[in-house]
C-alpha cells in the first residue's frame, strides 16, 4: 500500500476518533457502501467509475444537524487508450435532515477535505500537492428507515477539486447506514429506550423523568410540575385541604364546597360567603344573602315594600296611602299656577311659593308620582295651543326637579285649549284658563 493512501486512511481514522471522543448526547452513525465517481471535464473522456469501500460516521446534534467525516475509495478509468487513476477522498461535513429519524428522510450535506487523482507515479514528498486536491462539496441525498437502527442511503455530490492534476467530479453514494452507540438524549445516565422522558434529564427512581418540585411526583404525571402538591391531588398544592386545587379554588385559603368552587357558605343559603352581605343568616339571594325583615312593622317585608322605612298599607305596597284632602289640596295649588297670554313663564312670587308646598308634600309621601297638565286659552290656534301647553307643564316640571324632586316621579303632558274651567268671553276667564294642572297615581 502506498505511503499516501496509508496517509489518507490515518487521517480518515484520527478524525473519527476525534470526533467519536466528543461527548455528544446524541445518535452515532456509521454508513458503509460504494461510491460512484463521474469526473466533470469535457476536455477528459472518462466512464462512471464504480469503488469501494465508502464509510462515514457522523454524529446527531440537534434538530435534525449532523457532523461528520467520510472517505472513499475508486478507481477511474480516463483517456483513450485508458490509464488508471487511483482515487481517494477523505472530508469532513455537515448534514441537515428534514425529517430526522422518519420513514423516508431527505437531507442536504456539505463539507470540506481532500480528492487525490493518483496516476501510480511515485512522487517526492509524503503528499504531494499536484496529486492531492482540496475539495469543497455539497449534496443532497435520502435515507429509507429499515429499521431503528439500519437504513438505506442515496446521495450525490459535486466536489470542486481544482488542482493540476485534479477533476471536477461527481460523487454518489448508494449503502447502509447503522446507528452505534449509547443512545442518552439528555445524558442523565438512562439509556433513551428505557428514559420515559429522554430529552430532559431525570431520576432513575421517576424512568428517568425529573420532579422539578421535589414533591415525590415526577414532572411527566405531574399536573403542577413547578409547584410543591399533594400525591392524591396529581401533584398540585390544596393550601385549604378542600379537595380543589388552589388553581381551580376561588377561595384558596378557606375550605368550601365543591359545588361552590372551593368557596365556604356559612348560612348554607347558597351564597358565598364573600357575596353574602350576611354570611351568618341564612337569606335570600335577592336581599343579597340577608333574610327579608319588615323594618318599619307595617306588614310589608322589606323586599316587597316599597317604602321599607315608612309605616304604609299592604293595598299601597307598603307605602302610606295619600288621603283625599291632599290630592284636593294639590288641584287647588294647580289652579293657583298662572301664565302670561302666549308665555310659559311662571309668574308671580306666589306661585313659586305654591311649588316649594307641592314639594314639600311629594317629601312626605315618597311612593306617589305627578302628573302635571298644561292648559292655555281659546287664544291662537290649535297647534300652536298644544305646543304652548306642553311647554307650559315641562316650564312646572322643571321647576320642581330644581327643587329636589326625583325626575322620575314626574310627568309632563299638553291638553291645549281642550279642557277650559272658564268661559273664554274676557280677559279673567281666559287668564285663569293658562293654568297647570296635577293628577297622581298615589293610590
């Protein structure tokens, strides 16, 4: 055997044991085969050129990246008369799987080493460079999963070897691929085919799988990995021994129901304790947790009473009923609201003071409404008569809501010149005619 093919195997075999030495905790490959070399020179007749061996070993990183070295064997036939070149190839590279470990996986390699076109002519020099060329490549190939640890590979390659003596030339590669080695993803000392969780590095005790929270549970079955729990409650903590899991626990620091979300019902009425206004009695939801009372003793329980604090009737809703005299005593006051002709201008110190008694009067009996009426005289016409009274009843309204009264309890309307209490002959019966007037649903 020649020196530089001795030279070439030696280095082939210190590279892969450099690179087999590193303690890289993923799959180790070898593959074996022939290579077929194809030189690319339209100056140089030549046939494809079957040889072997061809071996490589690679080594798994990451995310589907290999490295490796390779090395190769052939003899060529060029020339017309023919003469024999001995080839040899020694590189390193890298590979990129795109579907790593599946049935059927395409990659992409490239590299950089050394091609050697060696004619049989002995040279000076251990390595002469004229026979030896430096050589950058790049391929594609695919692998067909046999089993887990054989496949079958295709690849091809262009190397561009440019040396005096060198070619240009294709590379192919047809053999079977072996994975070797002590398969330990995450290097905690289990092999990965007994590692129930191979890419994260665990306790023998757990398969090999870690416990994060030191809970005795390990992190693969347990449903809180990151916090210290319980075994009867898949690792998660239950700080109030409720039987939730605080994650699921609206009260998390006070024991409760089930049915409640982990939350404590005191009164056993249905209401949490945190939304119930009285978590000691039992209540009703709509009294907010509170049991229905009758503050004022009048007969009406405070939910159905509509004036809780004052003392009224069942037939008024709970309300005092407004006597007749006081429903006279506010058409009276109406009566005694006066406006100029064509004006809803309230006049008069007198009728405001007649306002404020009306006010006074709608104080003591919160539960009654109003009504006020506009009226106006026989004067223009009618539309422009309804559009006056409107204004004059909304001018009252406004009056009063100024006064304090509860907006809601007053209402508005227009009758125009429908509804006259005098004739409209003179200037008296048509100035008590532009008046206001109440109704009330106290009753």
């Amino acid at each position: 055997m020649r020196r530089k093919e001795i030279f070439l195997i030696i280095l082939f075999f210190s590279l892969s044991f450099k690179l087999y030495s590193q303690e890289f905790p993923y799959s180790w490959k070898i593959k074996t085969g022939i290579n077929l070399i194809n030189i690319q020179d339209k100056n140089v007749l030549s046939d494809m050129a079957i040889g072997l061996p061809s071996v490589s070993i690679s080594k798994h990183l990451f995310n589907g990246i290999s490295i490796g070295t390779q090395y190769s064997m052939n003899k060529i036939k060029i020339g017309d008369p023919s003469s024999n070149l001995d080839y040899y190839s020694i590189d390193g590279f890298l590979k990129y799987s795109i579907l790593n470990d599946k049935s059927i996986s395409p990659y992409f390699f490239a590299g950089y080493g050394f091609s050697s076109f060696q004619d049989g002519i002995e040279k000076k020099g251990i390595f002469p460079s004229f026979d030896v060329s430096e050589t950058a490549f790049g391929g594609i190939g695919i692998e067909f999963k046999i089993s887990n640890k054989i496949g079958f590979n295709l690849s091809s390659s262009y190397r561009n070897a440019d040396e005096i003596k060198s070619y240009k030339h294709l590379q192919h590669f047809v053999g079977i691929s072996f994975k070797i080695g002590k398969n330990d993803l995450d290097k905690d000392g289990i092999p990965d085919k007994k590692d129930l969780c191979p890419e994260t590095p665990g306790l023998a005790e757990f398969g090999g799988c870690p416990d994060t929270d030191s809970d005795q549970i390990p992190d693969n079955i347990d449903k809180c990995p990151n916090v210290y729990g319980a075994i009867e409650m898949d690792g998660c903590p239950d700080t109030d021994g409720d039987g939730i899991i605080d994650e699921n626990d609206v009260c998390p620091e006070n024991p409760g129901k089930v049915e409640l979300n982990g939350c404590p019902d005191s009164d056993n009425d249905n209401i949490i304790d945190i939304e119930d206004n009285c978590p000691l009695e039992f209540g009703l939801i709509e009294n907010n947790g509170c049991p229905v009372t009758d503050q004022d003793n009048d007969g009406v329980l405070g939910l159905d009473d509509e004036c809780p604090e004052i003392f009224g009737s069942k037939e008024n809703g709970g309300c005092p009923e407004v006597p007749n005299e006081i429903i006279e005593v506010l058409n009276t006051y109406g009566s005694s609201i006066n406006f100029a002709a064509s004006s809803d201008r309230i006049l008069g110190k007198k009728t405001i003071n007649i306002l404020n008694q009306i006010k006074e009067l709608l104080d003591q009996y919160p539960n009654g409404n109003l009504i006020i009426e506009g009226h106006t005289s026989s004067d223009g016409n009618k539309e422009y008569n309804q559009l006056l009274s409107v204004k004059r009843a909304e001018s009252v309204k406004s009056y009063l809501i100024k006064l304090g009264v509860d907006e809601n309890r007053l209402k508005s309307i227009g009758k125009g010149d429908s509804e006259p209490i005098d004739s409209n002959d003179n200037p008296i019966s048509r100035a008590r005619n532009r008046r206001v007037q109440f109704k009330t649903n106290f009753n």
